[in-house]
C-alpha cells in the first residue's frame, strides 16, 4: 500500500495536467503559464484507482475543473501508454464565456489534438445550438460535426420543432477565428425546407466584427417598386469598417455604402449612395455625407458636416432624409474657462423649390473669440470680437423694392468687437442687483447692393441694471417653491445704419434672450434705444416627485423698431406676452410650452410638447402654431400636429406609429406605422410609411420595409433576454 500511494499520486498528476489540456481544448483556448505549460487542473471523482500501473481510472460523479471551465462526466480513463483518454457520459464542458458542448461518449488520441465525440452538442454563448451525431476535434482548432441541426430557438420536448433551423451534412467551427462553416446546408421554417446552400459561412455569436453579409431587408416603394436591400460588411482591423449595400428593384439599381474609421482623437464616417433608376433618365444619381469630429492639440476641436446630394428630389425619394435644405460646415473650436474661440466656414444648398441657390446665402465664413477677464475693482470684464461674411452666387445688384429676387446678389461682411463689464451684488433684505456696461464697435461692407451704404461704421454704448428678487420656501415634508420677479431697465446708443438686414430677419421672443439688450440673432443688427423688461420665475418641486415651472415676461421700449415682424412678439413700443412653462411627474407624464400672446390675447407663435413615458410606452404629440407674416416670407398661417409613439404590447411585440397633420391645409402630411416581433432566435420589423408631398418637385409615396434577421449570429444579435420558457 505504501507503494501504491506514489503511483497514484503520480497518475493523478499526469491526469491532471491531461485534464488541463483537454478543458483547454474543446471550446476556447485558455490562457498558460508563463512556460507554455497549461495551468494545473483539479479533478473530483467518488473513485480514483490505477490498473496494471499504466491506466488510471476515475468514476462516480466526475468533475474535473481549469481556469474557469468546468467538466462533468460519469467515468475517465487515461491510458499512459497510448497517451490517450477516454470519457463515459453524459459529459458536460462548460466554459467561462458560458460556452456548453455535451457529448455521450469522447475518445481523444495522443496530444489530445484529435479525436470523436458521439452525441455531440455545442451551444455557443448561450444562444446557438448545434446538435450532432458526432464531433471530430481536428489539431486542437477545428471541431467537425457531422449531420448537424443549427438554431437559437428554444425547443421543448422531445418532438419539438424549433422556429427556425439550419440542417447540415458537416458543420466546421473554427474556434480562432470565430466562424462556423456549412456544407449541405438546408435552412427551414417550422421543419419545412426553404433555400438550400451548397457552402454557408457564418460568424458565431461571440464574433462582433465578420466580414460578410448582414441582415437583409426588404422595401416596396410607390415610386421604386419592391426591392431587397442585402448589405455586406467589411472589417479592416479593429477601427475601420466599410458597410456596402446593394438594393435592387425594378426601377432602380443602387449601391450604398458607409465607410467608418475610429482615430485615436476622433471619429470618421461616410455614408452615400449612387443610384440608376427610372425615376430620372438624365445620368446617376446619388448622395454623399461626410462626418467627422477630432480633438487636437491644445484642447481644439474639429468637426466637420459635408452634405451633397445630385437632385432636389433624390433624398426624399429613396427615405434617407426629409431635410429641405442641407447645410455642409466645417468648424474649430475651443472652449476654456476663460475662454472661447470659434471658427467655421458653411455652405447650405436649398432643396426647396421655392428657393434658389443663386440668390440663397450659400458660403459663409465666420469667426468669433471671447476672453475673461476679473479685475480687482470687482465684476467681470469681457472682450469679444467677430469677423462673419457671407456670398451669393448670383453677380446681379438688388436695386430697390421691386427687385427680382431671383436675381438677389447681395454679399456682406462685418466686423464687430464689444467691451463689457458686469457685476452684481445682494442688498439688504436678500434684493440682487445687477449692472452691465457695454461698447460695441461694428464695421459693415455690402456689395452689389444699391439700396445699402458700401461700408459703415459706428461705436456705440449700451448699459443695463438689473432687480432681482428671488423667494424660496421650503414645506415641512420636503417640497421647494421659488418665486422670482426681476426688472431690467436698458438703453442702447446710437441709431440704425444703412446696413442690410441678411442675417436678422427672423427673430424668436423667448426666456433666453428676455433681458438681452438686443434680441437680434446676429450683430447685423441692434436694438437701439432705452427699454424696460420685466418677468417673473415660478418653480416648484413636490416631496412625491412631481414639478412645475412657468416665466412670464414682457418688454417696452420708448420707440417702435420698424426691424422686428410681427410674429416676433416684439414689434412695437409693448412687446407681447411671453409664457413659458413645462410640468412632468413620477408617472411618466411631461409637458411643456412655449407662446406669445398680443394685447388683443390672440396667439401669434406657440410650440407645446406632451409626453408619457412608462416602461412599455413612449407616447408624444407636438403642436407649432406660426401666424401668416410677410416679413417672415410666410403668406398664410402654419400649423401642425404631430404624434410619435411606441408601445411594448407583450414581451416579444411592440408597436410604434407616428403621423403630422396640417392644420392649415387640413390634410395628413406623414403617416406611419410600425409592428415588431422578437424572441431568443429571431427578430422581424416591419414598418409602413405614406409621404403625402405638398412640394412641386416631391412626389407622394408609399413604403414597406420588412427586415427578418436570425438571432444567435454576430450578423443578427443578441437575443437573449427574449428567451422563452417552455411549460408542460
């Protein structure tokens, strides 16, 4: 007996370190020791035992565990002679990733590089399944199953039939690179056989990035037929992809692609597509967008937005967007705490066919700095400068009233610097006030413009003060209420000059810009004059979680400014009414609004939102209000409804819809609906759109779009949190 004890110790080391390269084996190579020698394993069994000092054998409720993989098994012989080991099932292996292969019966040979599995079964991160009637390990890579069943789908019973399946004469899993190869391949739905493919590449589910073909859809459009779209992905490395996509229809053969690439301080992407289709005769069309955004030295930022297209009507027609005017811009900035600096350059291509982009501003180049400075007389000092131009392609002079607009060439170019100093302080009783001193100095050229000076100049100061009065009451369970009323009092030197206003005509009236001394969007323009702006600030916050806020502001100015529309909310000596409030509470339920009423309580622009969000449900409806203006190049008033939403109706279906309405015209502008179908093996969306164009150069149209994708693949996803149960 004493003899025996070394033996066995050393029969189990051997086994031991056989076990280590066996559990290595099978799904996922495992990690080794600095040496190259595989890390020791720990083997459990009721029975451990030698025979004829050359054989050991190890029975009753096997386990044998290695770096993170676990193997069970009724018996194990290792065979010293023959280097080889032999498994009595039913075995289980089972690997850190979650990775199972099961098997009846395991015969491995010396080196354990090659060997059969009767009755295999390997389910590939807890998702694919592919069942065999037996399995080959082939030098230690590849495992060989022979007259496979391949699914995702959860199958109950015995006689049960999966959703889905794919049947195959042999399936090769490569387990370094992550891909599963099919021969004979016979894909069928609810057992019944519908595509036959001779060879099958697909990647398995632990696989993000494979090259190859990704989930097909398919689309039926009014104005291009039914079609399919199959896209094709290729990976170069870890940081750059290129995604192309043929779609196909009788009416049209495209080619999209989108080509990615991650740096090490910043991001690019290209998406476009170059189209033949009988909807034009006149030569391809096509699109081109170009995104990118960089950090580079010394905290500057660089981003660019380049948007092409061949044709007014090309973006709407195959639903890739429903902009009407597209803007390309490239532009540097940076942001300190003392700090701002802006740089950028634009160009905006109108689609609308009530535009031209001759007489359209198409090129425009702007620069703007801002520094902080904090004196030791107190407050804070402020120095801004910009430079902005902007040109039409059009050389023809606007020469009055009359003009053509479609001959418009007016180009401008500004300078401007502004010096300002603010401070504020707390008076007795808890008052604020405040005091902004301002100096502008604004340089302005235009050309081919007989109606406007070539070039003028001015410097002219500006000051405000400023009370404040904010309340704050805390309640005995928790809730806060402010309550704040302020007055401005301002004045602004100087008078209007002879400059053109391109860059101001449309103004918004709203809680940002109510205590502005100017509320033109851009230094083209100034309010001149002394003003009074008075409002208050109302908000809430509840103990059970709720909370509300609401502004009320209004402006008077001694004179009217004959620059401001009448939908502005600010034209004459008494601005409108502004309102602004939003609400939202604990179940879910937001709402906000934003309005202008005139003295005769009539709404000349508001904007409201509505929203209900719940863990099935995102409901939202939206109304815009805009009165007819002429100074706004808006003949007749426009207003609109428009409803999104989403609703999870089960686990495994949901709905979604939306839908724009005009109000003006009282017709439907956009309908579409949405229905989506997913558990562990398989998702399908299916998606109905009607476009009813209201512009000459857009036609009215109808899609379908049906996307079926296979879960358990890296091409299809993941899908298990869909999993389903099965009940007896």
């Amino acid at each position: 007996m004493t003899r025996a004890f070394p033996r066995l110790a050393s029969r189990l080391a051997g086994l031991a370190a056989v076990l280590a390269l066996l559990l290595a084996l099978p799904l996922r190579a495992q990690d080794t020791s600095q040496d190259g020698a595989a890390k020791p394993a720990m083997l459990l069994a009721d029975s451990v035992y030698v025979e004829n000092e050359e054989r050991l054998v190890a029975t009753g409720n096997v386990e044998a565990f290695h770096d993170g993989v676990t193997l069970t098994a009724t018996r194990i012989l290792y065979d010293r002679t023959t280097d080889s080991l032999t498994i009595d099932g039913p075995i289980r292996i089972t690997d850190a990733a979650g990775n199972v292969m099961t098997a009846d019966f395991a015969q491995l040979d010396r080196g354990l590089q090659n060997g059969l599995l009767a009755g295999a079964r390997l389910v590939l991160d807890q998702q694919l399944q592919l069942a065999s009637v037996e399995a080959r390990r082939v030098e230690g890579r590849y495992t060989q199953l022979s007259r496979v069943a391949v699914t995702s789908c959860q199958v109950c019973g015995p006689r049960g039939v999966p959703l889905w399946q794919i049947r195959a004469a042999r399936v090769v899993h490569d387990q370094e690179e992550r891909q599963l190869y099919f021969d004979g391949a016979q894909f069928r739905v609810l057992d019944v056989p519908v595509f036959y493919f001779p060879h099958l590449r697909l990647p398995d589910p632990t696989l993000k990035r494979a090259r190859g073909f990704l989930v097909p859809s398919f689309r039926s459009s009014t104005l291009l037929g039914f079609g399919i779209k199959t896209p094709y992905f290729v990976p170069f490395g870890p940081h750059k992809d290129l995604t192309l996509t043929p779609y196909l229809s009788p009416k049209t053969r495209t080619l999209e692609l989108r080509y990615r690439q991650a740096f090490r301080n910043g991001s690019l992407t290209l998406e476009g597509a170059a189209s033949s289709d009988t909807l034009k005769t006149d030569g391809l069309r096509g699109y081109l967008f170009a995104e990118g955004d960089f950090l580079i030295a010394g905290d500057y930022k660089l981003d660019f937005r380049l948007k092409s297209v061949s044709d007014d009507a090309y973006l709407n027609d195959y639903g890739i967007s429903s902009a009407d005017r597209l803007e390309s811009s490239v532009s540097l900035r940076r942001v300190q705490r003392d700090g701002f600096m802006r740089a950028s350059v634009l160009n905006y291509e109108t689609l609308r066919d009530f535009e031209s982009n001759d007489t359209q501003p198409r090129f425009i180049a702007d620069y703007f700095i801002e520094r902080r400075y904090f004196p030791r007389i107190g407050g804070e000092l402020r120095l801004a400068a910009e430079a902005h131009g902007h040109l039409r392609q059009s050389k023809r002079a606007t020469d009055g009233p009359d003009d053509d607009l479609e001959v418009d060439g007016r180009d401008v170019a500004r300078l401007n610097a502004e010096f300002s100093w603010r401070n504020r302080w707390t008076l007795a009783g808890g008052l604020r006030a405040g005091v902004s001193t301002h100096l502008w100095v604004d340089r302005y050229m235009t050309e081919q413009d007989v109606t406007s000076s070539p070039e003028v100049s001015r410097a002219i100061a500006g000051v405000a003060v400023e009370l404040r009065y904010p309340m704050q009451r805390r309640g005995a369970a928790g809730g806060r209420t402010l309550f704040e009323p302020v007055v401005q009092l301002g004045w602004v030197g100087g008078e209007r000059l002879k400059n053109p206003n391109d860059e101001s005509t449309r103004v918004e009236f709203d809680e940002a810009n109510l205590l502005s001394l100017s509320r033109f969007p851009a230094a083209d323009r100034r309010e001149h004059g002394a003003t009074l702006a008075a409002g208050v600030r109302w908000m809430h916050q509840a103990p059970t979680g709720w909370s509300a806020a609401l502004t009320l502001g209004q402006v008077w100015r001694d004179s009217a400014d004959s620059d401001f529309s009448r939908t502005s909310g600010l034209a004459g000596t008494t601005s409108d009414l502004l309102i602004a409030g939003r609400f939202s509470n604990p179940l879910g339920i937001t709402l906000s609004m934003r309005g202008l009423l005139d003295t005769d309580m009539q709404v000349a622009k508001a904007e409201a939102r509505a929203g209900w969000s719940t863990s099935r449900m995102d409901l939202g409806a939206s109304y815009l209000l805009l009165e007819a203006d002429p100074d706004e190049d808006r003949d007749q008033t426009q207003a609109e409804w428009t409803f999104d939403g989403r609703y999870q109706v089960t686990r495994h279906w949901a709905t979604s819809g939306e839908a724009r309405y005009d109000l003006s015209d009282r017709r439907v502008d956009r309908v579409g609906l949405g229905l989506q179908y997913r558990n562990e093996c398989i998702q399908v969306d299916f998606q109905a759109t009607r476009n009813y164009a209201s512009a000459t150069n857009l036609e009215p149209s109808t899609e379908f779009d049906l996307t079926v994708a296979l879960m358990g693949f890296s091409t299809g996803g993941s899908g298990k949190e869909y999993r389903r149960t099965c009940s007896f």
